[in-house]
C-alpha cells in the first residue's frame, strides 16, 4: 500500500475544503477527494461596478485561475482507477480531471445527496466566474501574460503549501475554470451510492460509504481488499444537529484508518493551546477495561458534545444579527456549508419573532431555488430527531425555512442585480450568500 497527501485542507483553517490523498493498495489507483482551493481568488480584482474602477493594486485584473492539487497530483501521476468523494466541496476540481483524455475510464464514486449539492456548487461557480469572463474576455492566446509576471509570485506566495523543495514553482495546479460541457461529462462519470450500500469495483475491492455527520450526504469510506481493510476519515462530528449521525460502525474491523486532517479541532482553537480540552474525552478506565461492551464505547464518543458546540455558535451569530438589526444596519452571511445555513434560517427567524422585528431575510443564489426545493424531501440523510419529528407529524417540514416562504420573510434570488430583489429590498435587511 502507498499513501499519498496531495491536498491540505482550505487555508482558511477550516473544514470547507477538504484535504486529498493517492492511495495504491491492491493494485488500484484511488483519489480520495479532489477539492478546489478558492484562496486564490483573494488575488484576482473583482468585476467592477463601472468603467471607471480605480487603482486595483496588486490585484490581478484578468478571468481567475483555479487552484486544484490533488486533480494536479492524479494527472501528474498518469491516472487514476476510481476517485472517491466524500463531500460535495470534495468534487470541485473533479472536471479538471474528466475533461483530460486520460481519465475517459475513470469511476467516481459519491452518496446520491452529495452528488446533487455539488453539482449545484460547481454551477455556482462557473455562473460567478462568467461574471470575470463577460468584463476580461476570455483568454485566447494560450497562458495569459501575467502567468509570467511579478503579480504571478505574488499569487504564488498568497498560497500555502505550493513550493516543492528542490523543484521551485509547481504551476501545474494552477488551472483555467471547466465548462458546462466538463460539467457534464464529469456527472456521467459519476456513481451515486446510498448510505451501508457496497459496491464491488474491479473485482477486488468493496466500497461502502457511511454518514460522517458533518453535513448532509457527506461520509466516511470503508475499503475492503483481500489482505487488507481500510477506513477513510474524513472530517467528522460524532453527533450533529441536522444531518445523519456518524456512523461507528465504519470504524469497526478495520487494519487502517485514514484521518485526513484534524481541521474540525483546529478551528475550535486556531492556536492550538487547548486542543485536548476540545478533543474527544474518552475515560481512560473504560478503555483498559478487558470484555466492555461495545454500547459503552459508542457512549463514550457520544460524550462529545458536538450539538450543543454547534447550536451556541449559531445562537451568537444570531444574537449579532439581532444587535446589527436593532442599531439600524443589515447583515450579510456568506455560507459553505448547507446545513449550517438551514439552521441559522431557523434560528434567526425564532430570534426576530422573539424581539417582534419583521425583517426580510434574502437569500442570494444562482442555484438557492433548486437547493431550497429538495432540501425538505431527504429524511433518509437527516439526524433521527429530525426524522421522528417528520413522521410522527409534530413538524409539517424538516426545515423552518418553508414556514418562512410561506410567510413571506424569506426571499430567493439569484443574483444582487435581481429585478425582484431591487423591488423587495430595505434599508434593514439580512442577506445571505451562498458559496461553492
């Protein structure tokens, strides 16, 4: 077996974007993940409001360049058998690959809900980056002229991880944004999976995903050969709020368990200085203990209390956003991860109902519409409270945002410059922003 990182998580210190890894066991090629690294955005100048824009600096003023080192890492290395995704933000950099005629055979494997989100996100962003292309044009002379500039080192060195010793500048993760047709054919390409489903690839190895409780469709790989057993563990909650809990089960029997980063903690405390306070605790007397049952041990890891971690953030958010409100400002709220804007919807809106403020909640999407529609039909992929309470008809949705479509207090639109939203807008309102 051969391990290989080729992708940290985002440079923001966050679990958006998640790390990604060659593995070679049995003879197969796999990519774990295959994300895009957006940071590099932050070096390119935004499409201007007018002709007139000003100075932008150092900014670079041409169509952006997308940074993506694992697909770099999988052409580089000649192919690869299969990719399995673990998150939608996981499958970003996916056309970067399957556009490339070495990858015609390529498998992709993800959970059905993921597969929707992501490509849902990768839309997203080709709809914003068509906004670069509609003020630059596009660049038709192969390389554009800045790749050979000053303004090139200095993208090079607002991004992490990008220097191979010895071998200096590496651009190759550098890359043009995949079309629509990419898009496509990247999709055709892919295999959906429910959750526990096994699925037999080339013969030799079982694949089976299972919920990492992190966010909706997102899971953890089980990877079973003939000599060997592996687990891919991606960032996890043990418990969460919305959707399906982790599944312990996928941990079991296993000779190897990759955990591909420990973002989920880093961010809890960027220093690092009490990491082991926000750590799993597990009683130590518990673990030495011989013939414990194995109820006991998912108890301990349940000690985590990832729930209430969750809900308090969501409830400062929202006690900030009251306090803007009530001093005469508006809010915006760019988020990445779907779940945890469902639940700021509900929170916000039993915050303002508290405090008898109305209100209009936008929320700013090419794809808010889509994502908004099917997010109320996927019970399987949510926490069983949120199921119980579907079924035994104590809620009529899984989500509060329907109660507040219906009410008239939240608001879809695809972009700022929305006819309807120019109309519905306020001097006092909250906005929020989708990104991919």
């Amino acid at each position: 077996m051969k391990l290989t990182c080729v992708a940290t998580p985002g440079s923001g210190g966050d679990y958006h974007t998640p790390a990604s890894h060659l593995l070679e066991v049995e003879g197969v090629r796999l990519l774990l993940d295959c994300p895009v690294d957006l940071s590099a955005l932050a070096a390119f100048a935004p499409v201007p409001l007018g002709a007139d824009c000003g100075d932008a600096g150092d900014l670079i003023r041409a169509v952006p360049y997308y940074w993506s080192p694992a697909a770099a890492a999988a052409a580089k290395a000649g192919g690869v058998d299969a990719v399995l995704v673990s998150s939608a933000t996981g499958m970003l950099g996916l056309p970067f690959l399957t556009r490339l005629p070495s990858f015609a055979n390529t498998k992709v494997y993800v959970t059905e809900l993921a597969a929707r989100i992501g490509k849902l996100m990768m839309g997203e962003l080709m709809e914003m980056h068509s906004e670069f292309v509609r003020y630059y044009g596009l660049d038709t002379d192969g390389s554009p002229k800045w790749m050979q500039g000053e303004k090139l080192h200095k993208l090079l060195s607002s991004l992490q991880n990008i220097v191979i010793e010895d071998e200096g500048m590496d651009l190759a993760p550098l890359m043009p944004l995949y079309s629509a047709p990419n898009l496509e054919e990247c999709m055709r390409k892919t295999q959906t999976v429910k959750y526990g489903e096994e699925v037999c690839f080339n013969g030799m190895l079982m694949l089976k995903a299972s919920s990492s409780g992190l966010e909706l469709g997102n899971c953890v790989w089980s990877i079973k050969g003939p000599r060997a057993s592996i687990t891919y563990l991606p960032s996890t909650l043990f418990v969460s709020a919305h959707a399906l809990d982790c599944d312990y089960n996928s941990l079991k029997e296993n000779d190897i368990i990759l955990f591909s980063d420990f973002s989920s903690l880093n961010v809890m405390d960027e220093n690092n200085e009490n990491l082991g306070e926000n750590a799993m605790v597990c009683d130590d007397s518990l673990l030495r203990a011989d013939g414990v049952d194995e109820d006991e041990y998912v108890q301990c890891l349940s000690k985590n209390d990832d729930i209430a971690e969750e809900i308090e953030r969501i409830s400062f958010i929202c006690s900030c956003i009251s306090d803007a409100i009530k001093s005469g400002g508006s809010v915006l709220i760019p988020i990445g991860r779907l779940g945890v804007i469902l639940l700021i919807l509900e929170h916000i809106s039993e915050t303002l109902l508290s405090s008898n403020m109305k209100v209009p909640i936008f929320m700013i999407s090419d794809a808010a519409e889509k994502i908004i529609s099917f997010t109320n039909a996927v019970p399987e992929w949510l926490c069983k409270p949120r199921q119980e309470k579907l079924f035994s008809r104590e809620e009529e949705a899984l989500f509060g945002h329907v109660e507040l479509l219906k009410e008239g207090r939240l608001f879809l639109f695809p972009h700022l410059y929305s006819k309807g939203l120019l109309v519905e807008g306020a001097l006092h309102c909250i906005l929020s922003r989708l990104e991919p």
